[in-house]
C-alpha cells in the first residue's frame, strides 16, 4: 500500500494545573478493566489461581493523577480513546501470536488509520457504539497517553498496571526505534514516539515492566532503589535488606553470600557436633534403658524371693501351729504374729523401699514386664504338660488378643502351564499346635505356604482354603499373621532391641499400652535367649554385628512380638546348632500354648527337635502329601505299611530317604515308595486323581491297607473326640480376626522418623561426607548459577537435580 500523506495536528500544549480526576474518568478505566479481566480469565483463567485477586491488586491505582493529565491532553477526549469490548477481545487472542494477525475495520489492507501505529490511539466516531463491534477510529489520532499502553493495529489505549513503566517514548536517531520501547515507527508518516504498544508476560514485554533497581510508584514514575533497600523488575515499592550494608543503591537484590557464609558455618558445627557425639548420645540413652532395667529386674526378683519366703513361712506355721493358720490369711496377718514378723516384715519393708526408688515411669514398666513373666514361668511347668484340650482351654483365655485361627485346606493344587507343584493336598493346621513341614528338595514346600498364604499370584489355584471354617481372602487377616520368610529382615545398623521393639509399635495393635508392649518383648527376648545381645548391633556386610544364627532368632522374634494368631516360618532352624534350634522350638511352643497357630518348614531336625513338634507334614514331589497328622503316630503308621525305622536312624530323615529311592525299603504287596502319596489318599478316604488311579492296579493290598486306616482312623478318633470338640468349639467362638487395629499413618511414620533418626547417627561417617559433598555442590551451583526476575533461576534447579542425584549415587 503505498504511504499516505497526511498532516499532523500540533500537539496541544500541556496545562500549568492538572484539574482534579472525574469520576466518570475513573468509571470508564474500571470498566475496561473489568472487561479486560473477563477476557483473560475465558482464555487464560486455567493457570491463573485467583484471577479476580491478581487484576485487583493489578490496577488499584492510589495515584490516578495520570488520568487528569492524559484527558486534558486530550481536551476531555480520554474516555473516547479507550478501547472497547470488541477490541479487547481482539487483543486478548492475540497474545502469543504475530502482531500482524490483530486485524479490525481500521487497520486492515485498504484502511490503515495513522492510529494503527504502535504506540498511538484515536478518538472513536459516534456517540454510541454496539459492544461486539469494533467502532470506527480513523480520525483525531495521537501519541497514546503516558501510563496506557496502545497496540499495533486497535488504535485505542488500554491503562497499564501497576508495576509497569509506561513513560512517553523518545525516538533514537541511531536506530530509528522509540526508547525505552523496542517498537520502530513506519517512515513518513510521522516522527513522534508513543507509549508501550503491549503488556503481556514478563519475557516477551520485558520493556515495559519497571527496571530492576529501580521501583515505580505509578505507572509513569521511576525512581531510583536508595541504600539499604533492593527492587526487583516490576516493584512497586522498596523492599528493605536485612542489613543495610549489604544493598547499595540500585541493588536489584539483596546481597546472601554473607547469609549463605554463616549457614555453611553453622552447619559444619552442626555435622561435626553429630559426628563427634552421636555415638556418645546413643551409648548414654542405652545405658540409661538398662540401668533402668537392671533395677526393674532387682526388684521384680526382691518381690518374688519376698512371696517365696511368706509361702514358706505359711507352710511353717501350717505345721506347728495348725489351729493359728487359719487366721493368717494375708500376708499383713502373718506379719504380725510373733513368728512371721521375722519373715515377712523384712520383705514388705524391702518391698515399700524399693518401689520409693521408682522415681520414673520407664522402670515402673520395666518392674511390671519382669513381674508378669516370672508368674508366668512359675506355671511353665505345669503349662508343659498340658493336653490339646488344655492348650486351647489356655488360649481360650486370651482370645480378645489374640483370636484363634485355624486354616483347612481341601484338594489344594496349585500349577503353572501344564506343571503341577501342588496337588490334591488336603489337610488342616489347628491352632496351639506346631506343625512340622518336611520333604525332599523340590518337593513343594515352600510353595506350600505360599499357596496356605494366599500368595499364587501368576499360578493357577484349584481347591479350597478355609479359615475357621469360612472361606477368604488370606490377605484380609494380615495383621495376625506373622510369616518368618528364609532371607534376613533385620536392619543391620539398628541393636537386637530395636528391631524388634520397632515392629511391635508398627504392628501390634493400636490399643495396646507400652506396659504391655514392653512385657511381650521382654518375654520374647527371654524365650529366644537374646538378652546377651539385645543392646548389640546386628551387623552389616561391611560391618561385623551378632552370628548368623542369632539374626535368625531375631527374624522369628520380629514376628513374635506383634501376637499373630498364625505364624509361619520358612526353614528357621536352618544355619542354628542343635542348642539353638531346640531353644527356639521351644519358644514356639509357648507361643503355641497362647492358642497361636504355628507351622514351620523344617531341614535335617534332630530326633529330640523332631519330636517337640506337635503334628508332621511329608511332601514327596509332586506337591503329594505322604504323611499328615501328629507325631506321635507317624511310626504306627508306617510301621503298618511295612516302613520300620532302623535302630539309630532318624525317623524323618529315613522317611525322606525313602521318598527319594536313596534308601531301599520292601513294603508290603506290590507298594512302592512312589505310591506312598496314593496309599495316604486311600488311608484317609480323599477322592484320588484321574492321573494316579491307573497306580491302583499295582496294589494288590489296598484293601486290607485300607482296612487298617480305619480301623487306625477309628482308635485315633475316639482319643481326640474331646480335644476336637473342644478345638471347633473355641475355633467357632474366635469371630474377631479382623479387629485388631493397627496404628494409623501418623503414628507409623512417628515410628518411621524415629529409626531413621537412629540409623542416620550411627551412619554419622556417611552423612557427613555426603552433607559435605551437598555444601559443595551448594557453593558451586550458588557462584555459577545467574538467577534473574525472568525466569526465577530455572537452570540453577537443574543443577540442583543433577548434584543431588550424583552426591545420593
């Protein structure tokens, strides 16, 4: 198009006086900033938290002085100039694009209004004008007012926010462009600058937000940042440093070297008081703890010897004076008979003097744990003696605790593709019994408590498994179930205690009082003979702590102590002498006596280890049960398949041999080891596979073999008729398995924070070798990093990411 002459109007000179600011000035600037802030929040509101917020404080101008100025340059004309709806709206879709794409009935290819200029506006023809119309503006343009900004292409003005500087613009000779704006005028149509010709975002309008070192009251002055405050691009206002000395005059921010200098000390003072004392902190808490449980065990000891000696002083008096016994009922009674006072006067005295010394609550607890465990070794030895019926008669009584919990399994088998590891296993495990599972290697065992467990994730699973009679998922009573798996779970770096005292907060339930959590760990340390080296660590791979087999134990005990009603464990005896597995056995069995449901995989037991387990289950391969039932019938019922164990042969052992043809055995018709599986099928009347019914045509005596079975089935029922009434009935009565309450996740993660704590000391070498590396990376990253107001240091997170990353690997 070819360039249009046109005469310019001289510029009206500017008034001595300001005449005050109209109200209607003011109404017609808020109502396009209404409209303005409509517009963006249809096409920008989704970024935008509080949109309404932002544009509030965006133009709420406390100087509107700037108005007066531009209506009298304009001889009252300002409100005509401002932009409409129409062409708002025109601005708005154009951020980000070209300037060229904003096109209106006054700047497009046949009409280009002087005012179509950056930086220049015109007055709007008519009265009236429709809203969603762009009104015509081809006449009376000008410079856009100082404190508006006028786009390309709209020849109107729209005021600028606050924290922007839209001062009039001086044309550059050098570059032809107007200063302090980037916007270059079309030649020959005229030599005079406007104002800013956008506001946008801070990147692509950086020139017309208030320059660094420099903050801007209104939007038409600049004044320079004085000593001892910094601004930022954009401030409104000064923003005062910390010290004063730091910022100089036009700081665009406040000098932290200094900041970052004395964190850096404080925090090497920090890592070498935690290096040089957090062996010393932990050795002193620990020595208090046993202090404290030293005297609780004094005491605890001082009350039974006391109860000792007034029973046998009872007793003396029994004796002589039999007639007089009647009247010492209590132990006060005795004490003050002349024969008592001796006795029992010393011991309440040491007693009321003793528990004067309690002076903290952690003995206290201590006394109570130690207390309640010697009653309950005093009735150890009756409890050892006790029958099925008496076991569950025993745990029937702290069923609220810990509920009884029996699993029946019918026809379990589990395979993958074609191959069967488990097959038609059908059998139970009772509660306050501890079953044995045994079987050569391949043999399934594992596989078993896996599939009891509910664990076949990726295998196919065929049959049934009950608890207490009803079917479910096993993952629905996980928090009673304990599972002892082969591979070690302790943390290294925390003691034996710790371990264990860490699972009993995490897994017992949220009910339970410290006094009671504090009785079940003592009462496992003792059981599982750790109390030489509860206050020892467990050990790394690269720090030495307790022997293999006292991580073992500590495995078993880091499930005991959370009271599970069915525990499990995956060969625990292996890699611990004859000593320590009988030690643990019997740990087991009392856990067994509490009416806990106990199954254990066990390799090579020792005879005398053998026969502390309650029932026997032998796995040939296959997945085939050859034997399942108790001990003590095991023999008898081999011994009437013709299996007779030699004299100093190890009965599970031989079984074993036997399985695996290493041992040859006649049995009796044409029975082979391989049908032994079958044979118990037949024993128990369990319906027999279609794959091993051709195996019956090679038993001759299966009739009279089955013929015993019951007749040995018969005589085993009427012995345990009662004690199985007994179970089912107790079994029937435990309804709660699903009540305990765990602690919630606030309380785990206080737990959580706190052994983490404690392995972070004891790591002190570590942790301040990476905390060093941390303050380098810190120091590097802080010097070669440029952080500006634009992009707020993006590129110093990257290196934040990478250094992090790299001092963690």
């Amino acid at each position: 198009m070819p360039p249009v002459s046109v005469q310019l109007p001289p510029a009206p000179p500017l008034p001595l006086e300001v005449p005050p600011v109209d109200v209607d000035l003011v109404s017609s600037v808020k109502s396009l900033v209404a409209r303005l802030a409509d517009e963006v929040q249809a096409k920008y509101g989704f970024c935008m938290v509080n949109m309404e917020e932002d544009f509030k404080q965006a133009f709420s101008y406390s100087n509107t002085s700037f108005l007066s100025e531009c209506n009298a340059q304009t001889e009252g004309q300002m409100s005509t100039m401002l932009c409409e709806k129409a062409e708002i709206e025109i601005y708005v879709n154009s951020l980000g694009k070209s300037r060229s794409t904003r096109i209106s009935r006054n700047c497009n290819q046949s009409s280009w209004a002087l005012g179509c200029q950056p930086g220049w506006a015109c007055q709007r023809l008519g009265a009236d004008s429709t809203e969603n119309v762009v009104p015509s503006r081809a006449e009376k343009c000008r410079p856009c007012c100082a404190g508006f900004f006028c786009p390309r292409g709209l020849t109107c003005m729209i005021p600028c926010p606050l924290g922007a500087y839209c001062p009039l613009a001086t044309l550059n000779e050098t570059t032809g462009l107007c200063d302090p704006y980037s916007y270059q005028i079309t030649p020959g149509l005229n030599h005079r600058c406007g104002t800013a010709d956008s506001w946008a975002d801070v990147i692509t309008t950086n020139d017309v937000f208030c320059p660094p070192g420099h903050h801007c009251p209104t939007t038409t002055e600049k004044l320079n940042c004085t000593e001892g405050h910094y601004c930022r691009k954009g401030s409104t206002d000064e923003s005062k440093c910390v010290w004063k000395k730091t910022c100089k005059d036009n700081s665009t921010k406040e000098q932290t070297a200094l900041f970052g200098g004395i964190l850096i000390v404080i925090l090497s003072v920090v890592l070498l008081l935690v290096y040089n004392c957090s062996d010393q902190f932990i050795r002193i808490r620990a020595k208090m703890l046993a202090k404290s449980r030293k005297k609780a065990a004094k005491i605890a000891q001082e009350s039974a010897t006391a109860r000792e000696r007034w029973k046998s002083a009872k007793e003396l008096v029994r004796k002589h004076e039999l007639e007089m016994s009647e009247s010492f009922n209590t132990p006060e009674q005795f004490a003050a008979s002349s024969d008592g006072v001796r006795y029992a006067t010393k011991g309440n005295d040491k007693k009321s003097k003793n528990r004067k010394k309690l002076s903290n609550a952690r003995t206290e607890r201590f006394r109570r744990a130690y207390s309640q465990i010697d009653k309950e070794r005093a009735l150890q030895p009756d409890n050892d003696q006790l029958t099925l019926y008496g076991v569950v008669s025993l745990a029937a009584e702290n069923r609220q605790r810990r509920p009884m919990f029996e699993v029946v399994f019918k026809g379990l088998t589990l395979s993958i593709g074609k191959k069967k590891l488990l097959q038609c296993v059908t059998g139970k495990l009772s509660p306050g019994r501890v079953t044995a599972i045994m079987g050569p290697s391949g043999a399934g065992k594992t596989t078993f408590l896996n599939a009891v467990l509910g664990k076949t994730t990726g295998y196919r699973k065929d049959g049934l498994v009950l608890i207490n009679g009803k079917s479910g998922s096993m993952q629905s009573y996980k928090k009673i179930i304990g599972f002892v798996p082969q591979d070690d779970i302790v943390h290294g770096n925390l003691t034996v205690e710790e371990n264990l005292w860490f699972s009993a907060c995490c897994r017992s339930s949220k009910h339970m009082s410290k006094s009671d959590k504090i009785v079940v760990l003592e009462r496992v340390i003792g059981s599982l003979g750790l109390q030489e080296i509860r206050n020892s660590l467990v050990g790394t791979v690269e720090k030495r702590g307790i022997s293999g087999g006292q991580r073992k134990r500590v495995n078993v005990g880091i499930e005991m102590v959370m009271e599970p009603s069915l525990l499990i464990l995956d060969e625990p005896t292996t890699g611990l002498d004859s000593a320590s597995s009988q030690q643990l056995l019997r740990a087991l069995r009392h856990e067994a006596l509490q009416g806990v449901n106990v199954c254990a995989v066990i390799h090579q037991p020792s005879y005398t280890l053998f026969n502390m387990f309650d029932d026997f289950v032998l796995l040939a391969r296959g997945g085939l049960i050859a034997y399942h039932g108790p001990i003590s019938k095991v023999e008898t019922y081999f011994s009437g398949l013709g299996i007779k164990v030699p004299e100093r042969e190890n009965p599970p052992d031989y079984y074993i041999d036997i399985l695996e043809g290493i041992t040859k055995t006649k049995m009796r018709g044409q029975a082979t080891p391989k049908h032994l599986p079958l044979l118990w099928m037949l024993h128990n009347g369990y319906e027999v596979p279609e794959d091993m019914k051709k195996d019956l045509e090679d038993i001759n005596a299966v009739h009279e073999l089955y013929t015993v079975g019951s007749i040995s089935r018969e005589q085993s029922f009427a012995e345990q008729s009662e004690s199985t009434d007994s179970v089912g009935q107790n079994v029937r009565q435990s309804d709660n398995l699903l009540g305990r309450q765990t602690p919630g996740v606030l309380a785990q993660y206080k737990y959580y924070l706190g052994r983490v704590t404690k392995q972070r000391l004891r790591e002190a070498t570590l942790q301040a070798a990476d905390y060093l590396i941390l303050c380098i990376a810190g120091i590097c990253i802080g010097t070669i990093a440029k952080v500006s107001d634009d992009t707020f240091g993006v590129a110093s997170y990257g290196y934040t990411i990478i250094a992090v990353c790299k001092s963690v690997s």
